[in-house]
C-alpha cells in the first residue's frame, strides 16, 4: 500500500484545456488582489496621508517592480543552463522556439522583493512621499497574497520538495525518477509502499509538497504573526519592514531543507559533503541559492531594525530637546514680563 498522496490528476495547469490561461497567472492576480484589499483597509485604519490616486501608483509600481525583478532573477541568476543569457529576448516572450505558449514560468521571490523597493523608493522619491511608511502597510499585506502564488507552483507541479518517506509526502509526476538498482532507491521504496517491477525501473519516490508548507509557513502564519502582533505596535517606520524580512527570511531558510534546489544550481554553497545529491536531505551545512538571499534578507531586515530604532531615539531626543527649549523660552518671557510689571 502506497503510503504516500499521489498529486492530484484532475489538476492542470491550464484553466481550460486548450487556452492559454493558466492558474499560475490567475494565482497572481489573486495575490495581487488580496494585497490592494489589505493595504487599503491598513492605510486607512493609519489615517496615511497619501492619496487615493497616489495610493494606486504605489501600488502600480510595486507590481511592475515585483513581475520584473521577479522575471529577471528567475531567468538570469536562476537558470543555471544560460539559456536567457543567450537568448535574453526570450525573457519577457511567453512563447516557447516552436512557438507554444508556456507563459512565465521562473519568478524569483527574492528578485520580485529588490524589484518592489527599486520601483516604488524611486516612485515615493519622485513624490516626495514617505517610502517607510507606505512600505509598512504593504509588509503587513503582502504574506497573504504569498500563500495564492506558491498555491500557483503547486497546481503547476513544480518547485517539489526532496525525497521523503514521511507520510507528508507526495509524488509528482514530473519529478525525477532514480533507478530501481539503487540501494538507496529500493529502500525508500519499500518504505513507502511505492512498487518496484524490476531493476530496470525507473522509480518515481515521494517529495515533500514543499509549495504547500511555503503556503501555509511563509504565506499564511507569517500574515498572521504581522497582522496581529506586528502592525499594531506604535513603533518607528520600518518596523514591519524589518520584521517581515526577518520572518520571510528565517522561514523560508528552514523549509529550504525540504525542498530540491533548482535545476542544475545544487548547493552554492557547500560546507558540508559537496557530493551530495540534492534530492536527499544531507545535513544542515549545504545551503541553496534561496538559503543564502535568505540570510541577506535576515542580515538586512535586522539592520534594519537597528538603523531604524536609533534614527527614531535621536528624533525623540530631538523633540524632546526642542520641546523643552520650547517650553525654558516659555518660562523666560514670563519672567521678563513679570520683571517689566
């Protein structure tokens, strides 16, 4: 008895067979949508002093920031083949050389988060408007719409996890298949419950669903975590930026470990057995490409909060210096006055 869920065969990446719109697209929009729903119910719950019209510019230039930072990492720094290297064009065509639509399949979270900054510090500096505080509302908003894009990889059957003989585990069709005379491959094999016809077969184990786990984790909780403890504390601005690029960051870093790293990258950096195979768990000191922007993102996020608790103390300070030479002017008129009577 296989002990392991098969991936569901009814779902397909397209909409509607034959047609070129896909849930991945649509998972986007929805992402999108819930994030403009939340941003807009946080703005005014802050009283922000934006506008509507400038409010929709923000959000504008987030989403053409996010699509090409995202695009542009995905293929560029992603692709290990250097297929978009030669053929850059290819980039932003959503149409394969034989001239079939395949969409936009490679978009980097991390490129899509340097692009959002990019794209909307240059619009608020253009208006002349606070980066910080805008950038806060979205923090809080964002993770939410996170859980409908990896819901998106997940309807695609892409970005699966290592291979695991945990119950939790899953087999995608598309996923890699490993040979029957493995020792290796027999064993889990027999754990799971996945039958073995002969030597000659090529066996298709079990993955974690790793797109559901960055759903629930990254997605989900941390939306809840910023939601109900974050963005209600009356701190200095950027503190939900902060908080949300340590959050994203740490866990993201650890569901890592469950999920396989991109085609032909394996371990960028490899401090532990650099032999090892990707498709198995090796220990704790081989991390991927998204562990490492991982811990840029937590490195950044807490400078963040450092830099930004500082500059706040030092304006405190300065009100505060400024009020009380405010109020010892106060005093010194009242006494000339009184002198003068």
């Amino acid at each position: 008895m296989l002990a392991a869920v098969s991936f569901p065969a009814w779902l397909k990446p397209e909409i509607v067979p034959g047609l070129p719109f896909r849930w991945y697209g649509l998972m986007y929009v929805v992402a999108f949508a819930a994030t403009w729903y939340l941003s807009n119910y946080e703005s005014r719950r802050r009283a922000s002093p934006w506008t509507e019209d400038e409010s929709t510019g923000f959000f504008f230039w987030a989403i053409l920031g996010l699509l090409l930072g995202a695009r542009l990492f995905g293929t560029l720094v992603y692709d290990a083949t250097g297929y978009y290297w030669r053929k850059p064009w290819f980039v932003f065509w959503p149409f394969d050389e034989a001239g079939r639509f395949v969409g936009f399949q490679g978009m980097s979270f991390h490129g899509g988060f340097v692009g959002v900054i990019v794209a909307t510090l240059a619009y608020a500096r253009s208006r002349r408007l606070s980066w910080l505080a805008w950038a806060d509302v979205i923090a809080v908003s964002a993770p939410l719409g996170y859980t409908a894009g990896r819901l998106g990889n997940f309807i695609n059957g892409e970005l699966w996890g290592k291979v695991t003989a945990s119950p939790l585990g899953m087999v995608f069709p598309g996923a890699e298949r490993f040979s029957a005379r493995e020792a290796w491959v027999q064993e889990y094999a027999a754990r799971t419950g996945v039958p073995v016809a002969s030597m000659n077969d090529l066996v298709n184990l079990p993955r974690h669903p790793s797109q559901l786990y960055e759903a629930l984790f990254e997605g989900l909780l941390l939306w809840l975590v910023l939601w109900l403890l974050v963005r209600r504390r009356k701190a200095f601005p950027g503190f939900a930026v902060g908080c949300y690029a340590i959050g994203y960051g740490l866990v993201r870093f650890v569901i890592e470990y469950f999920r396989e790293p991109d085609a032909g990258m394996g371990y960028v950096l490899a401090l532990g057995d650099p032999a090892a195979p990707t498709y198995l768990y090796s220990g704790p000191w081989n991390f991927s490409m998204g562990q490492v922007l991982c811990l840029l993102m937590v490195a950044g996020g807490v400078l963040f909060l450092v830099f930004g608790a500082r500059a706040s103390r030092r304006r405190l300070a300065a009100e505060a210096a400024s009020a009380a030479a405010a109020q010892a002017a106060k005093t010194e008129t009242r006494k000339l006055k009184k002198k003068r009577k």
